[in-house]
C-alpha cells in the first residue's frame, strides 16, 4: 500500500521532471504548463493527505511538510522544496502556484 507520503513524493517528482523539461524546451511550453497545471491538482490532494497523517490542517506549504515530518521524509521533502524553488527562481508566479 503506498503512503501519503510515498504518493506526494511521486506527484513532486513528476513536477520536477515537468519543470526540467519546460527549462530545456524539449517539449511544447503549453503542453507543459497545462500538465502542470493538472499535476498540481493531483499534489494538492497528496499534500492534504499527508498533511492529515501528520496532524495538519489541509492546504499545507511543502516546507510545513518537510518540518513537521520525520526522517527521512523531511530530508525528501526539503530536496523536492529546494529544487522546486530553484526552478521557480525569477517566476514568483510559479513558486506560488506550485505552493512550496
């Protein structure tokens, strides 16, 4: 059975990938961003679902997360947190939407 976590991690990776891929324009920009757009849908649910296993209220930041989980999710966590950050660096817009 996967776990809230095990199941935000794979949608926060799949952002990652998205990300890279919008970053090296090896794909359509548009194709990218509205599957990022779906894919935030499917993150925001993972993020309520752990957040409830840990005691949250819903629509947690991923740094809530990262803090208030234990080893080694909070170090999972705070990568996917960094290397979202880093690939929203110069697009506040998108730091906001993708909720890190």
């Amino acid at each position: 059975m996967v776990t809230p976590m095990e199941r935000l991690s794979t949608v926060l990776w799949h952002q990652r990938e998205l990300l890279t891929s919008l970053e090296h324009a090896h794909t359509d920009a548009d194709a990218v961003r509205h599957e990022l757009r779906r894919t935030e849908v499917l993150r925001a649910v993972a993020a309520d679902e752990a957040a409830g296993a840990l005691g949250l209220g819903p629509c947690p930041t991923l740094a809530e997360l990262a803090a208030r989980s234990g080893s080694p999710w909070s170090e999972v966590l705070a990568d996917h947190h960094a290397a979202l950050t880093a690939a929203g660096a110069g697009q506040p817009s998108l730091v906001d939407f993708l909720r890190v």
